[in-house]
C-alpha cells in the first residue's frame, strides 16, 4: 500500500468513511473497489495500533455504511 495522506487516518479515527474514501482515491488515483480495500487494510492497522481511538465497535463502525 502506498503511503496515504494523514487525512485519511483522521477520517478513519474520526468516522467519516466516505471521506476517507475520496482521499484514499484523490491520492492514488484508484477505483472504488481498490479504495475500500486500502481503507480496509488502513482500518485494521489502526484497530490494531490505536484501539484507544476508536469511539466505536468494529460492529457499530460500519453499521451506517452499506456497499
């Protein structure tokens, strides 16, 4: 994975998915479906990394996003 704009994490931390999206393909330059993987692999290191950031469950985090 390319490195990724701090906004990004932000975005991720911040639940602002979509957001989060559009800045992982405004810096690659990827389709959609490429964007959700990055921002799932992103999304799994944070989890792992930074638990104490997350205000959310992994099962509340999605609830509100539908693909």
């Amino acid at each position: 994975m390319e490195d990724l704009p701090e906004s990004v994490d932000r975005h991720i931390l911040d639940h602002r998915i979509i957001l989060a999206l559009e800045a992982i393909r405004d810096a690659s330059g990827c389709a959609l479906q490429e964007a959700i993987d990055i921002f799932g692999v992103r999304y799994e290191q944070l989890r792992r990394d930074r638990p104490e950031d997350f205000h959310l469950s992994r099962e509340e985090y999605g609830s509100d996003v539908y693909t």
